[in-house]
C-alpha cells in the first residue's frame, strides 16, 4: 500500500474511497448525504463501509 500512496500522494483512506465508489450500494448511501446530515449519522455510515478519518474535523 505505501507504494501506492508514494505515487498517488493519496492515503488509505483515499485510496478505499475511491475503490468504494465504484459499489452501487455505497454510491446510493453516500448520496442520500448532505450538509445538513448530522456529523454522527456521517461518521456511522463511513464506519458502516469500513472507512475512518481519525485526523478529519
């Protein structure tokens, strides 16, 4: 993986993010997201697919 984020300049979220997107499931959830989407129901859907942004506010 670190060969990856030397190239991209992208980390492993990024990187599962990405790869993410292409599940029709997660593009559906992910968009049923919005500004006003309370930061903890965020926080449970990223959790949900395995994702984390321990250093994101």
């Amino acid at each position: 993986m670190a060969k990856v984020e030397a190239r991209s300049g992208q980390d492993r979220n990024d990187y599962a993010q990405r790869f993410l997107s292409r599940a029709p499931a997660y593009r559906l959830g992910h968009a049923a997201l919005n500004a006003t989407t309370p930061s903890q129901a965020k926080e449970d859907f990223a959790r949900s697919w395995g994702l984390r942004f321990p250093h994101r506010s």
